[in-house]
C-alpha cells in the first residue's frame, strides 16, 4: 500500500517521494523565463561562477548557515538556504561579491522579501546583519 501526502501549492493528492505536476511546471516555467532568459544571462553567468560560489560559501561559514532574519526578528534559529544580495544585482551590478551587501536567508525569508522589497526592507536586512557581528563577529 503506498503513502500519500498533499501537494503544499495545490493540494492534489500524490504519492510520497513524487514530485507533484503542478512543481513541475513552476520549475520549467522559471527556468524559461528566468534562468535561461537572455536578459538574465549575465546574471545566469555569474551565479554560476566560482568567485559567486566561493564568496557565497564564505558567507554561509561567517554567519554559521543560521538565517539571520529569523534569529533576530522570530527569535528562532533556521538554516540559512540562500546568500541574499541586500542591493539587487539589477540595482548596483558592482555590488555582487561586496560582503556587506550579503546576508544569509532561509527560502521562507527570502520569499517573503522578494514579495514586497523596498527600501525599508534593506535597512531592515542592514540592522539585522550589523546585530549579528555586533553580538558574535
């Protein structure tokens, strides 16, 4: 007898360890708009690079893979899945392996950013990372 689980986006019900038709579509769906968009090629090129891998690694490593939005704003200690530029790439493409300009993130936080980005927010982003080195660094 299999095990089945609900999909978390549309909430069809499919089997343990399948990945649901719906993910599927949403990973071809980014990858042909954002992946492989030759307006994103620059930025496909450089996330690929071994100076981004690099960097990203020693951030993670500095911050202790915690994502610092959660540490300081919920108060609860989560894995940091994503190196976040705080100034986008589109913004200030000089920016992309400044050490102040990143911060550790879970996908959860990352999302919810990405959702609503202002100004606000990256002072936000700023204070929380000066919190931290503040308090271990």
């Amino acid at each position: 007898m299999a095990i089945y689980r609900r999909c978390g986006k549309c909430g069809k019900k499919i089997a343990h360890g399948i990945k649901c038709e719906c993910l599927k579509l949403t990973r071809k769906d980014y990858n042909k708009n954002v992946r492989y968009n030759n307006e994103n090629k620059e930025y496909s090129i450089f996330y690929n690079s071994i100076h981004w891998k690099r960097m990203s690694s020693y951030i993670r490593c500095k911050y202790n893979d915690l994502c610092l939005m959660c540490y300081f704003k919920y108060k609860i200690l989560t894995i940091a899945n994503v190196v976040h530029h705080i100034v986008e790439l589109k913004e200030d493409y000089t920016k992309r392996l400044d050490e102040d300009n990143l911060i550790t993130l879970c996908h959860s936080c990352h999302n919810i950013l990405h959702g609503n980005y202002t100004d606000k927010e990256k002072q936000e982003l700023h204070n929380i990372k000066n919190m931290y080195e503040d308090e271990f660094l």
